[in-house]
C-alpha cells in the first residue's frame, strides 16, 4: 500500500476521533469552545486529508519508516482513547 495513503488515513483518524469527541460533547449538552474547537480542527483534518490523497502523487510522496510508524501508532491510540472517553465518561 502506498505510504500516502496510509499517512493520510491517519490523519483522517486522528480528524474523526476530534469530530466523535466533540459529537460526545454537544449530545451531553457541553456547547463551549473547546467542543467547537474540535469540531472545526476535526472536520478540517477530514476534509484536508481527503484533498491531499486526491491531488497528492503517490510517487512523490516521501516519509519514514519509522514517522509513518509514529502517525499510524497515534491515530490508532488516540482513536482508542476516544472511544473509551466516550463510553465511560468521567
């Protein structure tokens, strides 16, 4: 698989655990601004993803190993993370 695909679904990970995370804040009734920070940061990753997999050459694409590594390792955790905020909330 190509490595900008992966990086850039990492990236659409890390934008949808922020858009889950201030989905879990609206339906409790938190409407500061931190769920809307995340809310806009979230959808911006998305959307931005979404854009640099389309118009991005996969030829020209270069990273590490070991940051490609890194991107997944956090998507995966944060994503993780999220889940279990918003299944147990505190």
């Amino acid at each position: 698989m190509e490595r900008l695909y992966l990086y850039q679904a990492s990236l659409a990970v890390w934008g949808l655990s922020f858009l889950l995370n201030a989905g879990s804040s609206f339906a409790t009734g938190d409407g500061g601004i931190v769920p809307l920070l995340f809310a806009v940061s979230g959808g911006a990753l998305v959307l931005g993803s979404g854009y640099e997999s389309l118009r991005t050459d996969p030829a020209e694409f270069t990273i590490s190993a070991g940051s490609l590594f890194l991107v997944i390792g956090t998507a995966f955790l944060i994503l993780i993370l999220t889940v279990l905020d918003v299944a147990f909330p505190l």
